[in-house]
C-alpha cells in the first residue's frame, strides 16, 4: 500500500534529538511520552535521519538523496514518521509574541505539546492574555516576572505595601526598591526585564478583562478578596504560605470547580474551631517568605496558570498543591465542593 499523502515541505520537530543506537537503530526523543526508537534501517538511512537533526532546515528530500536512500524507501521512513508526529509542516505566520528572546526559550518545548510542533503559536496566544498578581513579595514579585518571561502580554499587579529587605533574592527586587510600593517596584523591574509587556497598577478586583488572577497571602485565604473574583467570573489561583510549608490553589473556575470557600468549609467540618483561628490569623502579620519554598511555589503557581491560559486542565483545578520544608516536593491533595457552599450553582 503507497504511504498517504503528507504536508510539504516537512521539518524535524523543534527541540527533537535524534540519537544513534547500535545496529544502526534510530532514537528519536527521549520524553517517555513521546519517544520511540526506529529498527529495520540500513547505515545510510539512520545517517540521513541523524543528520535530519543537525541541519533542521534542510528539505528532509534533498538530505536524504545526498545518502542514496531511495524514493520508495524515503516515503516509507518519512510516512512512519509524519504519523508519529516528528515531522511536522512549518510553521504558519503568528502574531506579536512578548516572551523572553521573543519566545526562543520556550517555543520548542512548548511545540512539543501540540500536533502541529508551533509553539510559537502557544507564545502568541499568550500575549494576548492578562493575567492579575495580588501579593509582591518574594512569591508574587517572582510569579509576575515568570509570567513575563514565558510571554503573558499583560500583567495587573496589586500590592501597596512597601518592598521589605526579606522580600530581596528571589523576584528580581534590588536593595533600592526597600520602601517603595510593592507593585511600583516590580513595574519598574518588568519595564526592564520584560519592555513589551504591559504592566499595569490596579486593585485586580475590577474583573472586566482579566484571564486569571493569582493571590499570594499568607497563613490564611481573605474571603472577600476571592468573593469579588467569584462575581466577576474570573478564574483565581490563591497562593498561601504559612510556618514552614505553602498551598498553591485551588485554581478556581467560577461555577466549573470548587472554590475557596468549600476548601475553607471543609476545614470547618474538620475543626470546629477552625473560622475563629483563620480569623485571628488574617490579622497577623505577614511572615517572611522562606527562599525554597517561594521559589517552588512560584514556579507552581506560573506552570498552573500557563496551563490554564494554553488551554489545559491544570492539575490544581479541583484541588491544591502542598509543599513543605524540608522536602520541598509537592503533594496534590483534592478538594471538594462543599453542599454548603453553592459555588457550582454560579452561571458559566
């Protein structure tokens, strides 16, 4: 049977390393997901394929005539490819992309989720999205500057507290920043670091236009703050540190999945004392952010969002991310709606 017709020209996927094994057997990906190795090849077949991998934008036709490797036999081996998903069309056109070495960093393993291998399709749609940051301490700074390098186009950032010297070392905040509104200096960082996004100052309750918004508080979540999100309809990834460990989520989508009042309710049924402490607790202070913990809750709370914003499930989504000292590995404990809370009832 004659191989099916395929697009071209074709391309080695992105970020596709195409290994030798003996007996002139072909690797091609390392990801358990995806890799796969090929058999059945002659010396010149798997030295064409390897070298598929070092000029990438080579035709892969033109590659392997300069081996001898037949038609017939070309098709064959470029058919079981295309229907594995390493080669892939170029790709199309896309839109302004705002990410970091406009999208060098991240297009080829990004593309690696998509049938199509564009990731640079992924990073436009990105720059398209806002996304609002309330809390900017060590987490929150360090979660606005992530979301600027992976390429959100427009970051809303709420925190009106000073730059404290506990928040310096992770997030990019610098000792002249000590003093200055929290969210001043971390606009001012990303007009350096990130010039084409757009970063704006605001109170992140207005809803009108923002995809997500992440609050990074700490010991307990503030009720009102998640209420207004919930109205507005917009999804919302708490972020809560307390003595020696951090929770990240429930990532909520209103009226789709539990929301932080049935986290809070379940909490309840646990300890009946459990409203009055939270209340005594939202108004303690604010304790510094340990360096391991915020840097792997940050990196959480971005993957989370990203996901959400690329158009995946995040796994916080129905439940959140626990990660404590000293192992600093996190575990995904589930959350329920509550019957008490109605949350499900919302409209879509």
């Amino acid at each position: 049977m004659a191989p099916r017709r395929r697009p071209a020209p074709l391309r080695l996927r992105p970020g596709t390393p195409v290994l030798a094994r003996e007996g002139d057997e072909v690797q091609c990906g390392t990801d358990p997901r995806w890799a796969f190795v090929l058999t059945g090849l002659d010396r010149a077949e798997a030295a064409w394929l390897r070298e598929l991998a070092e000029r990438r934008h080579v035709p892969v036709e033109q590659v392997a005539a300069r081996y001898g490797v037949g038609v017939e036999r070309r098709d064959a081996i470029v058919d079981v490819l295309v229907r594995a998903g390493v080669l892939v069309p170029p790709p199309a056109p896309v839109g302004t992309v705002v990410a970091t070495a406009d999208g060098a960093a991240d297009a080829a393993a990004l593309g690696m989720l998509r049938p199509d291998g564009a990731g640079l399709a992924t990073l436009a749609a990105r720059a398209r999205r806002t996304v609002g940051v309330a809390g900017l301490g060590r987490v929150g700074a360090s979660i606005a500057t992530q979301l600027a390098a992976a390429g959100v186009g427009t970051l809303v950032l709420h925190d009106p507290l000073p730059v404290q010297t506990t928040d310096l070392g992770l997030g990019g905040l610098r000792p002249a920043d000590v003093g200055l509104p929290r969210h001043e200096a971390v606009r001012a960082l990303l007009a350096e670091c990130a010039p084409h996004v757009t970063v704006e100052v605001d109170g992140v309750g207005r809803g009108d236009d923002l995809d997500v918004v992440v609050v990074a508080e700490s010991h307990a979540p503030q009720p009102a703050r998640y209420r207004r999100l919930m109205g507005a309809g917009v999804a919302h990834l708490p972020v809560v540190w307390r003595e020696a460990d951090v929770l990240v989520g429930p990532l909520v989508r209103p009226g789709r999945s539990a929301c932080v009042s049935c986290l809070e309710l379940g909490r309840a049924d646990e300890d009946r004392q459990w409203l009055v402490l939270a209340s005594q607790l939202r108004e303690a202070p604010e304790p510094p952010q340990e360096t391991t913990l915020a840097a792997v809750a940050a990196a959480l709370a971005v993957g989370q969002v990203l996901a959400l914003l690329d158009g995946l499930r995040p796994a916080t989504v129905g439940a959140y991310l626990e990660v404590a000292l000293p192992s600093g590995l996190p575990r995904l404990v589930p959350v329920a709606p509550h019957a008490r809370c109605g949350c499900l009832a919302l409209p879509d």
